[in-house]
C-alpha cells in the first residue's frame, strides 16, 4: 500500500515556476526555433507563396536538392570516447582569412524579396557572428551598402558572367575598391534552370499584385506592408527588370564562358578567387589546372539547374583525397544543420556554405532570424563534435563518418566511372 499525506504548499512551489510571457513576437518566435526546419516553418507562415517557393523550390522535379539532402541524412557517425572535449574550438582559416565557424553565408539572388532587410541583415549577423558572407551578382543591395553593413568583416563576391563582359567586370571592380577579399565565378549557369514553381507562381521582379498574390497575402500583411514601405525591389547591380526570373538569366547570362574565360577573370581580381559550380572529378582538376587560386567549390546550386545533377556530398571524398592537398573545398547544397558541416569537414570539405538556411532564418525574422539561423549551426556544430569526441575541426576525419547509400551507380558497358 502507497502511504499518502496531503500536499504541502512547500512542496509545490518548486514546481509552480511559470516563465513570465516574451510579449515581442518575433523574439518570441525565434527563441522557439530549435532547428533550421523550425526557422522553415515560421519562415512559411510569414512569407507569400512566391517568394517562399523561390526559395525552397529546385529545378525540374527537384530530384537534385531531394538528394543531397538524403545524403546528408544518410550519414552515420562513428565517436570517439574517452576524449577531453570540454572547450570546442570551431575557428578555423579558409582563403586566407579567419572564419569563427566552419560554414559562411551563400550568395543569394532576389534577396529583399525574401524578408526586406535583406542583404544588409545577412551581412550583419555574418561579421557579428565571425563569418563571410557573400553577395550575389543578383543582389538587391549594392556593393557599397553591404561592405557598410559588414565593415570589419569577411564580404566576398559571386559573379555571373554576362554577355556584357564590360559590365561584368566593372562589378568585380567594385568589388575590389570595397574591400571584398574573394570572387566567386559561379560557372553552372550558361542558362537558366527550369524552376517550376517559379514558372507556375508566375513569379516576376518586382512582385506582382495578381488576384492569386493578393489572396495568399492577405494572412500575410506584414510582408507586404515592409514591400510597400520600403525601398523599391529592385536589382542592386543592373538595371530594373519587369519580366520572370528565368527570362533575366537567360537574357544576361553568356553560355560561351570557358576555361580560358576563367583565366582571364583570374587574372583581373587581386584577392582570391573560387569557382562555385565544380560537379565532376575531372572538372576539378581541371579548375586547379587552370591556377584560379587552386580553390574550388562543390556545388550544384543548390539543386537549381540541373536537375540529377551529381550530389556534392557525394563527389567529396575522393576529390578531397586527389585534390586536397593542392586545392581548398568549399562544399554547399542541402545543408539543413550543423551535423550536416560536421560531415562535410570530416570527409574533406575545408568549408561549407548555406543559402536556404540563411534565407529561412531572413524570412522567419530579419537580421535576428539570421543571428538565430548561426546560433542553432553554431550550436549543433559544437554538440556534434563533442559527440564525436574531437576538440578541434582538425580532429574531425574520414573515419567518423560513413556514408550510407540509397543510390548506388549500376555499371556501364566500357564506360569509365567517374566519382
């Protein structure tokens, strides 16, 4: 028999310990985020349909993002125990520069029309959290406003070559006189992806008022009211456009650059310069052939050209073991969380990037849903690698990680097989 008694009021007043309520809606919603998904699902509510889809959306049937992020769910870890893990250190070097964390901010095109802070909120939270941020040639904001934004930190340029070349290059000279350290030449895009979702919302810049747009704004004023209050949505680095996305890119973009191109731009920028874009084993070595800084960066943007693209994640092993010792990696596309990092330096990345999670955190909040979007990363990277039993990103290696595989390659009659 259980002995009962009547409750004390000593007894329950441990018990009774209400947080007071956090009136401010946004700190409210952002404190509640414990992951990117969750930044995700504020970011849905928040934003209209278009301009989420812009960004969540992929190429095609979206098979590409679909499986990068299955290859980072994909990854089994393997800990180390017994290891002194009491400070973590995340610090690492990457292009020459310090970065506090292993990952940067991605460049990202349209990106006031996200959350209307846009850029200038990115590059914020990127110096206030120790990390680059870079700018999109399809900015809307300029160069100068964001090396204003960001002025002790790490700002890099991404750069799409147009059929224009003068006008390309008076961008990375722009570039330079702000201050920015390192050029991406982004070299997947000789045309525009064929982004459904886009084409299906009918999705235009800037925004247009349909009777489709209007209703899915309507739970959604703030948006629009931060539209219409501010600033005009425009590009910040070319002229005002009134047709679709894709209509722009292929307009602008010159489907003839090559590696003789790639030289060329190598040659006019003083800092370094990275190609984002790399999606074989033997365009990476040709890349590093090339001399553009011996860097490159594995990437299919984000899953938003070519759809069955290879999966970065993929290809990071054994280009990392033919080319690491020549060549820095930086590897994006279907980064969700700070696990996803973690994986990616243990098998050879020297340095990520994260475009969607950024923008989820810009929709879910502004500059403080981005300053939560590196503190949740931060915090997974840290929990992860003390999990792992490594101290430093040095300590993390290929054998913490295995990857687990859904999609094995079936041989091809007197084909070689690439990574």
């Amino acid at each position: 028999m259980v002995k009962r008694r009547v409750p004390r009021v000593r007894d329950l007043a441990p018990l009774l310990r209400f947080k007071p309520p956090v009136l401010d809606g946004r700190r409210r919603r952002l404190e509640a985020a414990q992951t990117i998904a969750d930044l995700r699902a504020v970011a849905q509510r928040r934003t209209p349909r278009a301009a989420f889809d812009y960004t969540e959306g992929a190429a095609e049937q979206e098979l590409s993002l679909t499986r990068a992020r299955q290859a980072f769910e994909d990854v089994e870890f393997h800990p180390s125990i017994l290891r002194n893990v009491a400070e973590v250190d995340t610090d690492t070097t990457i292009l020459g520069g310090r970065s506090a964390l292993p990952f940067g901010i991605a460049p990202t095109g349209f990106t006031r029309m996200m959350q209307t802070e846009g850029e200038i909120a990115g590059a914020g939270a990127a110096g206030a959290g120790g990390v680059p941020f870079a700018l999109s040639t399809m900015g809307t904001t300029s160069i100068e406003d964001v090396a204003l934004a960001n002025p002790s930190g790490r700002n890099w340029f991404q750069l799409y070559m147009w059929k224009d070349r003068d006008r390309s290059m008076a961008l990375v000279d722009r570039a330079a006189a702000a201050g920015f350290d390192t050029l991406l030449v982004t070299v997947d895009v000789p045309v525009a992806g064929n982004r459904l979702r886009d084409v299906r919302n009918g999705l235009t810049i800037p925004p247009s008022l349909t009777a489709r747009t209007v209703v899915n704004a309507i739970p959604r004023p703030q948006w629009w009211f931060d539209l219409l209050t501010t600033e005009p949505l425009a590009f910040a680095s070319l002229d005002r456009w009134s047709g679709t996305v894709a209509q722009l890119l292929d307009t602008m973009f010159d489907p003839t650059v090559d590696f003789e191109d790639l030289r060329w731009i190598a040659r006019q920028w003083p800092g370094k310069t990275v190609v984002k874009g790399v999606q074989t084993l033997a365009d990476a070595h040709k890349v590093v052939e090339a001399g553009a800084d011996a860097i490159i960066m594995l990437s299919n943007h984000g899953g938003r050209q070519l759809d069955r693209a290879p999966v970065p994640f993929h290809l990071l092993p054994q280009v990392a073991a033919e080319l690491g010792q020549d060549a820095e990696i930086i590897l994006d596309t279907g980064i969700m969380s700070g696990a996803d990092i973690v994986a990616s330096v243990a098998l050879g990345a020297d340095f990520t990037m994260v475009g969607r999670a950024y923008l989820y955190g810009l929709m879910a909040g502004g500059r403080a849903g981005v300053d939560r979007m590196i503190q949740i990363l931060r915090a997974e990277i840290e929990r992860t690698m003390r999990l792992l039993g490594a101290a430093s990103l040095a300590e993390l290696e290929p054998g913490h990680v295995t990857q687990l595989q859904r999609l094995t390659p079936r041989p091809r009659a007197g084909v070689h097989q690439q990574a």
